[in-house]
C-alpha cells in the first residue's frame, strides 16, 4: 500500500508560506519576497500603519461585542484612569474568544464601576487563550462555603481512633483540570498552590456550599472533619467572577457522594 500523499488546502499550509502570510498581515515581508525598490524606512511605516489600523480594530471590534450583549440595566462612567489603562490594554487583543471576555469586563463595568481592578486587567493582558479556558474550568469547579471566597473543594480529613487521620478526595484531573492547570493558575497569580483546609466542621451549624448560585446544605454527624481545597487570589476572585460557566453535571454528582457519608445532605433546586 502507498502511503497518503500530504495536501494543501485553505487551512492546512506548509510552514514558509504560513510565515509568509504571518509576515505580509504584519508588514515584515519585504526580504521574503526579494528585491524590492520600497526601503527599510517605507516598509518600517507600512508596518506602523499596519499595527495602528489593527489595534483600531480591536478596540472597535471589543466594543462593539460589549454593545451587543442584552440588558437595559442603568449604568455609569467608568472611571477615567481605569478606562484609559483599559483601552491602551484592549488594543493588543486580537484573539475572538479573548475579544468577547475583554467585552464582557467591560460592559460589567459600566454597570458596576469598580467591579475589575486595573490588577486584574493587567494580570487578563498576559493570559492566552489557553490560560482563559483554564481559569474557565476551574471556575465552574469552584464553590463558595463559609465566605465569598472561590476555593476548588477537593476532598476532606478525618480522624479515626485505630488509623489517625484518614482522607477521602476528588481527583481534579478527571474534570480536566489536571494538577499542571493548578501549577498554571497559581504562576498567573490567580490561584494559591498550597492545599488548605477548613475549620473543624460543626455539628450543630449546618454548612451550606454553593456551586454555580445553586446550594446544597450539609449537616454534619461525624467529628473532626476538615474540608480539603485550593482557595483562588484575589485577582482570580475578580476574573472568575466575570465568567458565567455551570457546574459541570459529573463534578456535582460525585461532589455530593463525597460529601454524603459525613451527614445528612441536601440541596435546592
């Protein structure tokens, strides 16, 4: 049998002339395509104008998506400094995925002023769109127990009279957010690396955890339990709050069949 001869189409392109049209959308061509009568200085502000005109175009594009998204919600000036640091970090954003997520801020900010920090827009200005679906899925993972603070709720302890301490955990990795992705949200500075655990749960105080706006209650019947979980920075509170992702149906489930063997459990729906 002969092996398959490799084709060319639209989107499948060899690397020179995927470098060759990565270098004429950006104006850095001109020795690829050999003599040319058009100077380094000329090329030089081709490829300034080229750069101005693409980062117009962002900016128009991100506000016209913000324009787009529905609500008659009554809204404020942004403020000024916090608008200009915006614009002058919009305008490198030529991702669509990332254009929407750079709408999305905002459009919540001029219905709530105050609402992302200029840290955390510079921190959003280094993300890829790699690092923006991480930071999605853990999003969904997260809950909320105790305060407003994100965590992702991995597990807990407990002690035994005859084995000591004993844990029983949920492996992140089997919702796609494998230990690497933890390591990768923590160097962006939106997640703390070390593991924490909760307080002594209490018998008498049920504990309510909440997953995408949705509670369930547990009242706990068995001694010196710890929740175990990964708690998101500040930052990673303010960024993740601006994502509208649901729990994934497999993390609930499995979630609450960790969490039954310590008391009775319930939840709203």
């Amino acid at each position: 049998m002969k092996p398959k001869t490799a084709t060319l189409d639209n989107k499948i392109k060899n690397r020179k002339a995927l470098l060759l049209q990565l270098a004429e959308q950006r104006g850095i061509a001109g020795l690829l395509h050999g003599d040319t009568k058009i100077s380094f200085g000329e090329r030089f502000m081709i490829r300034h104008q080229l750069d101005q005109a693409a980062r117009q175009k962002n900016l128009e594009t991100i506000i016209e998506l913000a324009s787009q998204q529905d609500g008659d919600e009554v809204g404020n000036d942004p403020d000024p400094d916090w608008l200009s640091h915006y614009l002058k970090l919009a305008e490198n954003i030529r991702h669509p995925a990332m254009q929407q997520f750079w709408a999305n801020i905002l459009s919540q900010e001029v219905l709530s002023p105050g609402h992302c920090s200029i840290q955390a827009l510079s921190c959003l200005r280094h993300m890829t769109q790699k690092d923006a679906l991480l930071l999605q899925k853990a999003s969904a993972l997260g809950c909320h127990f105790g305060d407003d603070n994100l965590r992702l709720l991995c597990g807990y302890q407990y002690k035994t009279l005859l084995q000591g301490q004993r844990q029983q955990r949920l492996n992140l990795g089997r919702y796609r957010l494998p230990y690497a992705g933890l390591l990768q949200l923590s160097e962006l500075g939106l997640l703390h690396l070390a593991e924490l655990e909760s307080g002594e749960l209490s018998l008498t105080a049920p504990l309510t955890v909440v997953l995408s706006s949705q509670p369930m209650t547990l009242q706990p019947q068995r001694k010196g339990v710890r929740l175990l979980y990964y708690r998101f920075t500040t930052i990673g509170n303010e960024l993740a709050a601006l994502i509208t992702e649901s729990t994934p149906a497999d993390y609930r489930r499995d979630l609450q069949d960790l969490l039954a063997p310590l008391g009775q459990l319930s939840q709203k729906t």
